[in-house]
C-alpha cells in the first residue's frame, strides 16, 4: 500500500481516527482521477446512471462535503449549492464544460475548508441549521457519515475506474 494511502493509527483518539478515515476515502477519491484523460473522466460507463462519471463523482462529493459542513452544520447559505437545486435533483453531479483538474481543486479546496471546521469545534457540538433534520446532528455524527459516503462513492471510483481502463486495486 502506497504511503499516501496508509490507514489512519490502530490505537488513536476519536478525532484522529474519524478524520483519518475520511483523509483516506477522499486520497482514494483522489487517486482513482490520477491519469484520466479529460474525455475518460466524463466518459459514462454505466448506462443506467449517465452521470456517474469520474467528473460527476468528484463534483457530487465536493457538494456532500459543503453540505454537511458548511450548510447543515454551521448553518450556512444554502443557495449556491447544486444539491439544494429543487428542480434538478442531480445538478451536483453536471459536470459540462468542467475540466476534471478544475473540480478536483474545488474538492480539495472544500476538504481543506472542512478540515479547518472541524478542527475548530468540538465533535458534541449540535449542527446549527434548523432547515433540515440532519441539521441537529452533532459533528460526531456528521463525521461518521461523511466517512460512509465517501467510501461509498469510493468505492463507485474503483468501479468506474476499471471499467474505463481497467485500472483496478488499492495500492
């Protein structure tokens, strides 16, 4: 396994393992971009579902991550997140005219802004918007989701990946 991709410490504080789980499901989010050509990242290999591409995944999961941090937590604005779109249920994962480099510096700029709003509060403080039920979830909890969902979606990259090239593995 690639330094990059070591697991978080066996023996380590709640923050730490949290936080170090979710690094690792977004470096392998990373990882499985490393590469692509521009036309391979938006190239769709699952008919049923035309916007999961390499692209739309990285796009989708730049969106999560504002979401629960920025939105549902800190209460913020809503209204320049595609997820919140109510007539397009999708809009987080269109992803035309978009280079793959353009939104994995977004991603990696949102992951960072993520990073310093949890290293800026306790993991029993409530969310702060009352919107959405999710809203009063602790940090704790929003954590452990975010490490679900990204390793999910990581592990949609890992299939994308090999269907596009057959590029495949953990290493």
């Amino acid at each position: 396994m690639s330094a990059e991709l070591e697991r978080p410490p066996l023996v380590a504080d709640e923050r730490t393992a949290l936080l170090g789980w979710l690094d690792l499901q977004r470096r392998i989010l990373r990882w499985k971009c490393e590469g692509l050509s521009e036309q391979d990242a938006h190239r769709v290999v699952l008919p049923t579902s035309p916007l999961m591409t390499m692209a739309g995944l990285i796009s989708h999961m730049r969106w999560v991550e504002h979401t629960w941090l920025e939105v549902l937590f800190l209460g913020g604005d809503k209204a320049k997140n595609p997820s919140f779109d109510e007539e397009d249920e999708d809009a987080d994962w269109r992803v035309e005219g978009r280079t793959l480099a353009e939104l994995l510096a977004e991603y990696e700029a949102q992951c960072a802004q993520s990073n310093e709003i949890v290293a800026a509060a306790s993991l029993d403080d409530i969310g702060r918007n009352t919107e959405f039920r999710s809203g009063g979830a602790n940090l704790r909890w929003m954590l452990i989701h975010l490490v679900e969902e990204t390793g999910r979606h990581a592990g949609h990259a890992d299939v994308v990946r090999e269907l596009l090239d057959g590029t495949k593995g953990y290493s």
